[in-house]
C-alpha cells in the first residue's frame, strides 16, 4: 500500500515555513522604506517628485481662495525693479592703502547667492524680496507648470538664458518648471502631505521641515517633465542629462546629488537645481562638492591669501570675512554674498588680458 508524505506529521516544515515568512514580512516593513529613498530607480524618484508637485499645486497653487501667495503677488504688483543683490549701496567706512572697507548689516549675512540653507541652517525671510513671476518673465518657450511660480529677478534671466541653450541644443521641449519659491506655509503643505504618504522619518529625507528649506531663497528651482498632457519626472538621464553637463554654465548647481546624503542630509534629487552664480557653480561642479563642502572649504582663504580661479579669460580671488567689515581692493569690481552662517564671501573679478591679442601701435 503506496503511503503519502503529510506535511501536518512534520511540525518542524511549518515552524520554518512560519519564520521565513516573519523574517520576509519584518524586513518589508522595517527596511522597505529605506530602499525607496535610497533607490535610484525611476519609479521611486517619480513617486517623491510627483507626490511634492500634487501636493504643492493642488493644495496650494490651485485653490480659488487660496492666500498663501497673496503678499508675494501683492508685492509684484506694487514693486519697482529693483537689483538690490547686483547693485548694493555698501556703507564705506574706511579707505586705506588701496584698501576699500564695506559696513555690512548682520542681516546681510543671510542674503546672496551663496546662502546655505539646510536641516542645520535656517533661512530667515528677509522683510522684501525682489520676486516675479517666472511665466511672464521669461522670453524662451519653456514650460511653466503654474501662474505663481516666483524666483528671485536676476536668477529668472539666468534661468532663461539655461533653457534657451537646452531647448536649442536637444531640440526637447518637455522639460517644465513645477517649483520654485515656496513660503513657509507653502513648505508646511509640502511636507504634512509627504508626512502622510510615507512617515515623518522618510518625508524629511526629502521634504525640509518650514525655515529650512532651499526654496525660500527664490533661487532654487524643481524641474519635472511635461509631454503630451502627461508629466513625468525628471531623472536627469536621456536629454535631460544635458542639465548635469551643462547647468553650471549659467550658474546652476544640482544641489542634491546621489549618494550625499550624509552631508546634505537630503536624499537624491535629480530634479532640484540651484543658482549660486558663477564661478562658484563651475568650481563645485568640476570637484564635484556640494554645497555645504564648498562653502567650508572656502572659509580657508582670506583677504591676504585668496582663492584663485580662471574661467573664460576672467581671474576670480574668492575669499571668507568673518566679520561685519569687510575689506574689498580699490578699483576692483567684486560681488558679497553671506553664507547664512557666521560672514561673507568676497567674490574679485580681474580680467585677465590676452598678450597675443594687444596690438603694438608703434610698429
């Protein structure tokens, strides 16, 4: 008589059926989280990006009686032009073997292109911006996903200047604008809705709690992709990956690279650009820093001992102030931004003369 294997006179299979299943069902739910934020893949990336654009638009930029924006808009209505970071009136206190001393505000150290805003770092609002609208300032036909999306004036040319050259070059015209400046409620939707989707331990890795985001500075921007009425997200792969290569150019740095994140302390974002101007952009992108790598090496370099780089013809010293007066040469054309922390970044502009191209007029 043929007998047959009973699984149930063999205690011992189902006990290690049971824990295989317990030790898969435990890392699904303690790890799988964690795959996702660190995970390159594209369904993952478009799930964050996607999930911060609904969020943002749909609870914020879509509402008829929504007022998150109203003092922003107020302001573009009844503001003149103004270049207040291009053409500062500096307070001069000292003039002093060729040595032009500037009185900066405390204040002033939270204003510039080289800010650093961070989980560590927050951003204080200052009392005016000079914000307009990206849609109707922009002269290429990139996309705007939104009416409202703001930057900060002199970044929306250099913006256009990007787009034009993309555009032009890849002959794409998918890539859009779906985020730029960001309130601090606008920043709070942002990150209760991801708090929601996903935890508040995962959301953070992606979302900055409100003070403590980049897009209050007006100088960041989220780019997404829009093609045939459908959006996708924007992997920096394909044409999109003309970006990397070419973004520090106009000034752009992407801002959270992959595997960064135990100095920025956001996860991979390939969508998320900032303007630090040049050359600072063309600097961390060929030593492939981030943000908060540059602006501490930088604090190496003083008045006396520079940092001294060439790009285009065009010799830069770049030096760290920690301190209110800040010393600039005579003569010199030179831009200062705060770094959001403790001083200044002195940046001296020295255009370099090619011998080859001077003309000897008594020959």
């Amino acid at each position: 008589m043929r007998s047959r294997l009973k699984v149930w006179k063999y205690p011992i299979t189902i006990i290690l059926l049971l824990i295989v299943l317990a030790v898969f069902t435990f890392y699904i739910i303690f790890f799988g989280s964690a795959e996702i934020s660190e995970s390159n893949a594209e369904p993952a990336l478009a799930f964050i990006e996607i999930s911060i654009f609904d969020s943002y638009n749909e609870n914020v930029k879509n509402s008829e009686d929504d007022d998150l924006y109203q003092d922003e808009l107020h302001q573009l209505e009844e503001a003149e032009p103004e270049d207040e970071w291009d053409d500062p009136n500096y307070n001069i206190i000292n003039l002093e073997n060729d040595i032009i001393t500037l009185q900066m505000d405390e204040a002033d150290i939270s204003r510039g292109y080289l800010v650093l805003v961070n989980h560590e770092h927050k951003f204080e609002l200052p009392a005016r911006l000079d914000l307009v609208n990206i849609a109707n300032h922009r002269e290429s036909n990139f996309r705007v996903l939104g009416q409202n999306y703001l930057l900060e004036r002199s970044v929306v040319g250099k913006l256009d200047e990007m787009m034009y050259a993309f555009i032009a070059e890849t002959g794409n015209t998918t890539v859009a604008v779906i985020s730029a400046f960001r309130n601090h409620n606008a920043q709070q939707v942002v990150l209760d809705d991801l708090i929601r989707r996903m935890g508040r331990t995962e959301a953070l890795r992606w979302a900055a709690i409100p003070g403590h985001s980049e897009h209050h500075t007006a100088l960041a921007v989220d780019f997404g992709i829009y093609s045939g009425g459908t959006r996708s997200t924007f992997t920096g792969t394909g044409a999109t990956a003309w970006f990397y290569r070419n973004s520090a150019d106009f000034g752009f740095i992407r801002r959270y690279p992959e595997n960064r994140f135990e100095i920025t302390q956001v996860s991979y974002e390939p969508w998320h650009f900032r303007f630090v101007s040049l050359p600072h952009s063309i600097i961390i992108h060929q030593h492939n820093w981030v943000l908060e790598e540059y602006i501490e090496r930088i604090r190496n370099y003083t008045f006396e001992e520079p940092f001294e780089f060439e790009h285009d013809g065009i010799v830069y010293e770049i030096y760290f102030i920690m301190d209110t007066e800040v010393p600039i040469p005579l003569n010199s054309e030179f831009t200062i931004s705060g770094n959001n922390i403790d001083g200044f970044i002195v940046t001296v502009i020295r255009i370099e003369v090619d011998p080859d191209a001077i003309i000897d007029v008594y020959t």
